[in-house]
C-alpha cells in the first residue's frame, strides 16, 4: 500500500540543510539547499538557518515554564488540552484547539494549525 512506497522513498530524499548544519557539514548543506532550490545564491539562507539554530541553543526546557514572554501560560493551556483530550477520549477537543492557540497569542492561523500536529 501507500506507506510503504512512501517509506522507501524516503531513502532517496536529500538530507535536511539544517540537520547537515548541526551536524557541522556546511558545504554538503549548502550544495543540497542549491539543488532544492534550482538556484546557486544560497547564503542569505544558510545564513537564516545557522541564526535560528544559535537562537535555538540559547533557550532550553526551562525556557517553556518561565513567566517570562507568556510561555508559562500557553504551555499550561497546551498541556491541559492534551490532558483534557486523554482523559475525556473526545478528539473534538483538539478540533478546537488551533482556535484556542490563536487565542492565546500565536500569530496566525498556520502557526496555530501546526502547533496541534506536534
């Protein structure tokens, strides 16, 4: 069936750019960013990716529980929907749950839509 062609063919994707960058292989990402893209000017990409992932190492777990930046408030709301979820066993609670996220300050309807796939 449909996983297992999509399986095997995931043996023939490139690596991740940003993996190939964590893992300190800067020429090999940037030749496989110049080939997703169909173009050779990839810098200012790269460029992007290595200050997202130096911003990344700065935060930590902890980071989601300070009061600061209203993390505390939205990991308990994100939290809470998911218990909520569990221990009703009504999926519907998660149907509304892109609502409850832009509400709570994500910033757009995607953002909040992608926050539930996690």
């Amino acid at each position: 069936p449909l996983f297992r062609s999509q399986g095997a063919a995931m043996f023939f994707l490139p690596p991740s750019p940003r993996y190939l960058l964590i893992k300190c292989q800067d020429a090999k990402a940037k030749t496989v960013l110049q080939k997703l893209r169909g173009r050779l000017d990839v810098e200012k990409e790269i460029d992007s990716i290595r200050k997202i992932l130096v911003q990344e190492r700065a935060r930590s777990l902890t980071t989601l529980c300070r009061p600061t930046g209203g993390m505390r408030y939205r990991m308990f709301v994100a939290v809470s929907l998911v218990l909520l979820q569990q221990f009703t066993g009504q999926p519907n609670v998660l149907y509304y749950s892109a609502t409850i996220f832009e509400q709570v300050g994500f910033s757009s309807d995607s953002a909040a839509a992608s926050a539930t796939l996690y």
